[in-house]
C-alpha cells in the first residue's frame, strides 16, 4: 500500500552519504533524484525511501512519535543495517532484538534525528 516515504533533511549531500552507507546492507541503492531529494529503492520494487529538503525552504525537523520502518529480508539483515547506520554517525535507538514473539527489529536515528526502524517478521 505504502509506495514511498519522504524524511525530512538539513543537509541532503550529508544525508545522502548516510543513506548510502545504512541502507546498503538492504540491497537499497540511489533511485529518483532531483534538486531537493534523492530516493532509495531495491531494484525490482516500486517501493521508494527518500530524503528531501523542505519544500518551503524552512528548517527540516523530525516529528516526535514519527518513525519509517523498512522490511529487511533476514534478521542478519536487520543487524548489518543497524551497525552500519551507527558506523555513518546515526544514533542508537534501540539494538537489535525480538519484540514480542515475532518482530525482530533494530532502531536508529539519522543525522537530522529521523527516527528509522529495520525489521523482519518471524
């Protein structure tokens, strides 16, 4: 249903360089571009993550209780994109783990404090 969701940056050449690093270990590469934005996607999916600047040319903020959640395929996919996001300067939101019976997920922030969730069901 989602096909594509948009985080808020500051900063895009910086936020780039992030996403390229976090997301790699997702198969996740550079997609759309533009001006204002670069989109991430797996080739083969429509699906799209991006990150922008503000259309209105104000300050990009992150929401409070706002956070993107992205489907990786294996829970060792889910431990590498957590390490790597915290190796390309994110902060730790919570390590990777089980959450209930089946959801085992791992939280970061991004440089602007995007809050990100990594998962994968069973």
């Amino acid at each position: 249903m989602i096909g594509y969701t948009l985080v808020g940056t500051n900063d895009l050449e910086r936020a780039k360089k992030f996403y390229d690093a976090a997301l790699a270990g997702l198969g996740a590469g550079r997609t759309m571009t533009g001006e204002r934005m670069q989109g991430y996607g797996v080739k083969g999916n429509p699906v799209m993550f991006g990150v922008c600047t503000p259309h209105d040319g104000k300050p990009a903020t992150a929401g409070n209780g706002t956070m993107i959640s992205l489907l990786a395929p294996s829970r060792e996919v889910v431990d590498k994109v957590h390490k790597d996001a915290l190796a390309a300067g994110g902060k730790d939101e919570g390590a990777p783990g089980l959450r209930g019976d089946t959801f085992y997920g791992a939280y970061f922030r991004d440089l602007d404090g995007n809050k990100i969730c990594v998962f994968k069901m069973g």
